[in-house]
C-alpha cells in the first residue's frame, strides 16, 4: 500500500519492542513531520476505520485534550476481556482521582504529540501491552484532559482472520504491575491533583454563575 501512496509511510523497527515501544516511534516521527497530534488504532480490525473522522473533528475541537474511545462491545466481545478491563477501570480511577478516562485499554484514541511523548520520556515503562493504560494516567497526571468518544468494538473470529497477542498471565501480571507502580505514584501527587481537581471544580462553578 505504501508503494502506491506517497502519504502512507510505513516504519518497521529491528525487532519486537512492544505495542508502546512502536507508537512511540511513530509519536517521534510525526512531530519531526510537524504534526501536532496522532490517533492511534489497533491492527487487528476490532476498531471502524469510518470512526477515524468523528475522533479527528473532536480533537480539532480540544486540541489540549486526548480523545479516548470508550467501546461499545457486540455479542463477540469475550465476556473475560470485558469484565476484566472493569477492574482495571477502577484503577485508572482510584490513580487519577477520577480525572475521567472512561476506559483504561482502549487502543482507539487521539493523542496530543508534544505532551505523551514527554511523559514516555519520564519512565522506562508504558513500552508493551501496558502502554495505553499508563499512558491515559500520566497524561491526566501532567492536566490533559481526557475527553470520552464512544466507539464500536468488533472482536474477529479465527476464520476471519482475528488474531490476538494478548496473554493471559504475562499481560495481566504486566497490568497488575503497572496499577501497583501508578498507584504510589498517585500518593505522592496527591495534593497536587487535589489541588488541579479543585481548580477545575471553581472554574466550572465560575462558567455555570455567568
């Protein structure tokens, strides 16, 4: 496809180095481009490309926000990927203070270039499969916005050529791994992002009074 679109480029790294790993490849590439800003999908065909518009014009129109997608899932949905992302959902709010991140694994999302890849710079991990997670949390954590798009979310049959790499016990101790690092991260921010939730509390307080 890239042989024949001279606006599709296409980057292949020397080896496997994870899901985050690679976008922030892509993140690198894109501002050396002059972009400003990314969405991101997964590869596997859970995600509409027809949806892509819809997360553009929203980020258009909070360019200081990340839009996340919050799925709707269908009858393939596995019933463990989706009760399971339930408990790291509660994390992701327990880490923030409730900033708003609908959904912690989501992969469809608008990013805000600069910003994520300064807080990738900041930790050795958010490289593999815990990327979108901790990605939404630091970002909260620096005061962008998250900015909820619901989004229909399609899990392929084998036949149709679904293939997943996610593993149970190696993602999921990834995961846990994660939510135990972000949460001693969250208490010694904690007046920080008590005093962020606060001031935002006033400005709106202020917007609803005129």
């Amino acid at each position: 496809m890239a042989a024949g679109d001279s606006l599709l480029r296409v980057f292949v790294l020397s080896r496997n180095q994870g899901k985050g790993a690679a976008i922030l490849h892509g993140l690198r590439a894109a501002r050396a481009a002059g972009f400003t800003h990314a969405l991101t999908m997964d590869a596997d065909g859970q995600h509409p490309a027809e949806a892509i518009g819809g997360f553009m014009a929203a980020s258009i129109a909070a360019p200081e926000a990340m839009i996340l997608g919050l799925p709707v899932f269908d009858a393939t949905a596995p019933a463990v990927r989706v009760h399971g992302r339930k408990l790291s959902n509660w994390w992701t709010d327990l880490e923030t203070r409730h900033a708003g991140i609908g959904d912690s694994l989501c992969g469809f999302r608008v990013y805000p270039i600069a910003p994520l890849i300064d807080v990738m710079a900041q930790t050795r991990f958010a490289r593999r499969f815990d990327f979108d997670a901790e990605a939404a949390v630091r970002l909260c954590w620096r005061g962008v916005p998250p900015l909820n798009r619901a989004v229909k979310v399609r899990y392929l049959s084998a036949a149709e050529g679904g293939v997943s790499h996610f593993r149970y016990i190696r993602d999921n101790a990834l995961l846990t791994l994660m939510h135990v690092r972000l949460v001693l991260g969250c208490l010694w921010r904690l007046p920080a992002l008590r005093r962020r939730r606060d001031s935002a509390a006033g400005g709106w307080q202020a917007r609803t009074k005129s």
